[in-house]
C-alpha cells in the first residue's frame, strides 16, 4: 500500500511510534503540550523531516518566533540539512505571523494551503500555536481552532501543533481550549530528580488508536534527534510477558571448580541466579570466572558493571589468571560500565534491551543489583518493577543471567535477599560469606534455593587463590574431618558457629 493510502502514519521518532501502538491514523491533528525547554520544536522537525526522509511524506513547518535560518541551523546539530531538503522541494519553511497564518487557514484559495499542495506536503508542523488564538471566550476559541483544522484536513495533512503550557506542574495541567479537538494530546514534561533533572513524555489523549499511558523517558541526542524509552515498567511482546525458562536439560556451568558439582552440573537456560553475601567475599570474582566459561565454551556473554571500571575489571580477572581481552576482541565477550549516578531507568533498560536482542548472550553477569538499589530505592516499587522486566528480558531471550548482590551482614546471615525482598522472583540464591573460626576469616558457600532441583545446604568452603580464582573445597565425612573442616561445625551461616561434639558409637549408645 502506498504510504499516502495507509490509515496509520508513522512518526519517524525512535521509541515514539511504540508507545503510540505503531503510529497515528492519517489526518490526525496532534497537540504538542509543554513548558520552555521541553523538546517541542525539535520533536515538531523531527516529525517532518522523518516523514521526507524515511517515508517520502513532503512537509511544512510554519514558524512565528524562530527565523527558517536559526531552525536550518539548529537542526543541523542532529544532522537533518533542511536546506537541501528544500531545494529539493520536498519541505517549505513558512516564517509568518499568527494573525496572517490564521487567516491564510480560514480562506478557500489560501496561498498556504497551495504551496503545500505544490509540493505534495502530507505533514505540517505548526511551532509557537499557544497564542495563535485571539482573545475569547473558551467556546469561541475552541469554534476558531476547530476552523483552522478543518482547513488543514482538506489537504488531508497530519499537522502537529506546538503549544507552550507554562503552567505545567507535575501534578496538575491546566485545561486548554484546543484539547477537546485535538485527535491526539502528546504532553512533554521536564522534571526535577533531586539536583538532577529528566524529560518525560505521556500520550494524554489517542483517539482513533490505541497508546501505552504514562510517563515515558526521553533524551534529545546530539547527532541523532529524540530517543523515547518506553517506562520499564509497560507491557511488552506476549513472548516477553509469558516468557518462562522451560529446558529441562541444557545447563550452563558456573565455571567454578566444585560449584556445578553443588548446582546439579550448572544454571538452566532462563534461570536468574543471584550471588549473596558481604562486600570482599568473592562474588565479582565468581562472576568473572562464570564470563570466563562462556568464553572458553565459544558461548558469548556479557558482564554489565554498576560497580567497577571496565579496566578494573579486567585488571581483577587477570589477578585471579583470566584474560578476557581475547574474548572481548573476537566478540564473545562484552563488557559495559553504566554510571548509577542520576541513572535514567528506562534509558538504561532500553540499552539492556538492544545488547540483549543484538548480541545475542547466553550468559549474563549484573553486578550488582545492591547498586541498583541505591539509585532506585531497595524499598519502592520502581526497583521491584526493574528486577521483573529484568527477569521477563532474560526469560524471553533462554539466557542464563546472573546477578551480584551485597548482604551487608558481616558474619552470618538473618536473610538472604537482605532489604531486597524479590526471591520468589529468583531460581536459584548462592549465599557467601565469612565465617571466623579462631581468629581468621574463611569462606562459606551455601545453596540457599535452586528451584525445580534438588538442593544440598550443606556450607561449604571455598577460597581465592591468585592466579588460580575461586574453588570450592570438598567437605571431609564428619568420622575423617579435621577441627578446621567446616564439617566439624554447626551454625556456619548463622552468628556463632560451634564445634560439633563427637558422637557416640553404636557399641556406646547400646551401653
């Protein structure tokens, strides 16, 4: 079908034409709400140079305040030349009054509407309409407005209308007179985060098609344009919201000796793993030799950090004997630092979700979700709403991800998830941590859960050898154990661990 035939049009916008259910029926007129600084004029070009650009969909941009040369300029910063376009007859830049634009709508042989005509236009893109309208009355206004599109739905246009709302709160917007006409109300925001600040778009009103409400992040990029991130928390595909791990054999190993022994030879395909314990007892280490497996076995994976430097990292892997840089430079391995400071949430999903969905893991290692906490709030739904996409993303995809998490209890554990309560969310819980016999440190391991397995809680333990990594010891039977061997003791993982007292024998216990 002809892009002119179609009943729907496509922004252009990435992430815009998904929150919008695939785009806009023909013909709508959109407003374009929000205060100074919100993104308006560039999402307003935007709009119309994706439709010549992309589309083939000639357009019009009328301006009141802002001179065609400013605009050209301005937009060059994200690469779009509107000059060449023009030359090229396929977009008009109209530098006019409100007054005169109004009228130019209002009369059957307008010039305006001829020139778009002339060129084929299909969309039009109206900046600075929040004073277009004389002083009136609500009803008059909305009988004028309502003329003016009419005007414009004769060339069958999508015409978008940029209107500055400077009384917009995040609480409360007022009511303006275009609203009950207007197809489509798309409302951009910015707000304040603390010290920081972050723009947000929400498709108030959609008639005639389907949306995804609530408040969407999104970022103006240099070279590129307007990038929307849908909230983490919308629906996604029926293949994500029903994703499930169902292969009952194929297991991904850990790559620790003596740990696949413990977790019935590895990880299932679409399992969550999480590694519990104190700061300093070895989980990065873990995870860096569980990446190292990947590689070794031509499995790619990927380690995002919120914790360490990519450098640091690499540093620590070759401390313990790996070297990922091979791995890295073949593209079996890739390796992110994500800053959580004023972390955009539905920025950072949206890049989980285009390394996931174009390098294609089988593996992948989040260290640590205790960061994630921090920037989101252990306690608030947002994190919890973050782990579940988290979780639902690696399902659909048959990886098996494992995620890093700080308990900050030192000796001993009261609970394994800490603040963090979301293990029903979790297969499978390694708790770690130090346990003092005499006056040393040593390292415990316990499997807390390992869903759909059968599971041996015995703690066992485990050290860090350099050059060598992590590996779990073997437990000696309690008739051969030494006093050290922790199967000599009791209440490993709680407070206050205790020797065990010998037990008597058969010909004893008969006496």
């Amino acid at each position: 079908m002809d892009a002119r035939e179609s009943p729907r049009i496509k922004a252009g916008i990435e992430g815009l034409d998904a929150i919008l259910s695939g785009g806009i029926p023909r013909g709508n007129v959109i407003l374009l709400e929000g205060s100074i600084g919100t993104g308006k004029t560039t999402m307003g070009v935007e709009f119309v140079y994706r439709g010549i650009t992309e589309f083939g969909e000639s357009g019009l941009i009328v301006t009141f305040e802002e001179s065609p040369e400013k605009l050209t300029r301005d937009a060059l910063s994200f690469g779009w030349d509107l000059a060449a376009l023009e030359s090229s007859g396929k977009l008009k830049i109209i530098y006019t009054t409100r007054e005169v634009f109004r009228q130019e709508l209002q009369q059957t042989d307008s010039l305006l509407l001829e020139e778009a005509a002339k060129i084929g236009a299909r969309r039009i893109f109206i900046d600075g309409a929040a004073a277009m309208l004389p002083q009136a009355s609500p009803r008059d206004a909305r009988e004028i407005f309502l003329i003016l599109i009419q005007g414009l739905q004769r060339e069958n246009l999508t015409a978008i209308f940029a209107l500055e709302a400077t009384e917009l709160h995040i609480a409360d917007f007022p009511s303006l007179a275009e609203e009950s006409i207007a197809d489509t109300v798309i409302r951009l925001r910015k707000e304040d985060l603390l010290r920081a600040s972050a723009r947000s778009v929400e498709i108030v009103k959609s008639r005639g098609h389907d949306s995804q409400m609530g408040r969407h992040s999104f970022r103006i990029v240099d070279g590129k344009g307007i990038e929307v991130y849908r909230r983490v928390q919308a629906p996604r595909s029926p293949s994500r919201e029903q994703a499930a791990a169902f292969d009952p054999t194929t297991r991904v190993t850990s790559g620790i000796p003596g740990l696949d022994v413990l977790v019935n030879g590895g990880y299932f395909l679409g399992s969550t793993t999480v590694m519990a314990g104190i700061s300093g007892v070895g989980k990065t280490v873990m995870g860096l030799q569980f990446i190292a497996e990947g590689a070794r076995l031509g499995e790619r994976s990927v380690l995002l950090s919120l914790d360490e430097q990519v450098p640091q990292l690499l540093r620590n892997a070759a401390s313990i004997g790996i070297d990922l840089q091979p791995a890295i430079d073949s593209g079996d391995i890739v390796m992110e630092y994500n800053s959580p400071q004023e972390i955009d949430i539905d920025h950072h999903f949206y890049r989980v979700e285009k390394m996931v969905e174009q390098f294609g893991p089988r593996r992948v290692l989040i260290d640590s979700l205790s960061t994630y906490g921090v920037a989101l709030g252990s306690h608030g739904r947002l994190f919890r709403d973050f782990f579940h996409a988290l979780v639902a993303l690696m399902k659909e995809h048959q990886i098996a991800a494992v995620y890093n998490l700080e308990n900050p209890e030192m000796l001993g554990m009261s609970s394994m998830m800490g603040v963090f309560h979301m293990s029903s969310l979790v297969d499978n819980i390694i708790l770690m941590n130090f346990i003092e016999l005499g006056d040393t440190f040593r390292r415990g391991i316990t499997i807390g859960k390992m869903r759909s397995n059968p599971v041996n809680h015995a703690t066992h333990e485990c050290e860090v050898v350099n050059g060598a990594g992590m590996r779990v010891l073997p437990r000696q039977p309690p008739s051969a154990a030494l006093k050290t061997d922790f199967s000599s003791y009791h209440g490993l993982i709680s407070r206050s661990p205790e020797r065990r007292l010998p037990q008597p024998s058969t010909q004893q216990q008969e006496k």
